[in-house]
C-alpha cells in the first residue's frame, strides 16, 4: 500500500502522485473560502463607506436649527 507522506488525506487513488503544482481539494476549498470572505468584507466596507457619505450630505447646518426657534 503506497501512502501519501504529506499529508494523510485519502482523496488520491492508491498509487497515484499528485501533480506538482495543483493544489489538492483540500487546498482548493480554503482558498474559495478566503476569496468569498474577502468579496463580502469589500461588500460591507463599501456599503459602510457609501452610508457615511450619504449620511453626512443630508446632515442639517446648525445655523439652520438655531435660525428656526
């Protein structure tokens, strides 16, 4: 029984080597993993960004509020 030294999953056929330079499955999944957290945080930071913006362009003068009383 030929066994994968470096690491102990059991996702290749008995016998056979990986390629050099494909990540395996495992590998595989992290890295989409990683993607979809990084597309979602520039999601939200962006979506934070644009509400401070539009926030800070309705704000009311002061001298408004304190013409009107």
């Amino acid at each position: 029984m030929i066994q994968n030294d470096m690491n102990d999953e059991k996702l290749l056929p008995p016998g056979e080597m990986p390629l050099p330079g494909v990540p395996s499955p495992k590998a595989q999944s992290w890295g989409a993993m990683i993607s979809i957290i990084v597309i979602v945080l520039m999601i939200v930071i962006g979506a934070f960004y644009s509400w401070g913006k539009r926030v800070s362009e309705t704000n009311i003068p002061a001298d408004a509020l304190i013409t009107s009383q």
